[in-house]
C-alpha cells in the first residue's frame, strides 16, 4: 500500500510565514519535548517521549519546518487528526456523573487517511 503525501495549497502570506517562525522556535519546542516525564508510555507509533528527548537536536530542524508549516496554511494534516478519548475515574467520586471521570486523550498516528 503506497503511502499518500497530502500537499495543501498555499494560502497564506509571507506574514504568515514569518509569524509562524516567532510563535514556533527552537527554545520552545526544546521547552516543550523535554517537560515530557521520559518513560511515559508511547504513543500508538511506538515512539516513547526519551526517544524525542534524546534524538531532539537530531530532529529539532525537520520538526520546526513541519509545525511551522503547519501553522502558516492553517493545515493540519488528516493523520494528525486521530484522537482516542479514555474516561478515567477520579479517586473518590461516584461513577454515576460525569464530573466524576477524567477524559484523558491520546493522539493516534494512521497512515490511512
């Protein structure tokens, strides 16, 4: 099964380009993977939070294109979109309301779009 690439049209401008290069920077998504705790459990792609930690100079340059891409169309591409939602119940509540669960959600990764 070929892998299909997702290419939106530009519809931004140059300011947009730029304002994304600001919001999005090198210090904050340093900031960001490592306030990760590193032995959480991974996501649906495998991927544990002290691999990001430890390949995160390796990776930073990619990663920034992507997220400020990203911001600058206003797109986020369709296999980012996939969530789960589990309910967890919060330590002494009844489980009869639903301020009693805590929803907790977890971003799935699929290549099929």
């Amino acid at each position: 099964m070929a892998l299909e690439l997702e290419f939106p049209k530009w519809k931004g401008s140059r300011e947009e380009c730029v304002s994304s290069k600001r919001v999005i920077n090198h210090e904050k998504l340093k900031w960001a993977v490592l306030s990760f705790q590193p032995y959480k459990s991974p996501g649906i792609d495998g991927i544990t939070p002290i691999m990001l930690q430890q390949g995160f100079e390796l990776l930073a340059g990619k990663r920034l294109m992507l997220l400020r891409a990203s911001l600058a169309l206003g797109y986020i591409p369709m296999s980012w979109r996939h969530t789960r939602v589990v309910f967890l119940p919060k330590p002494g509540k009844p489980l009869c309301q639903a301020k009693s669960l805590r929803p907790i959600s977890l971003v799935i990764y699929t290549q099929d779009t």
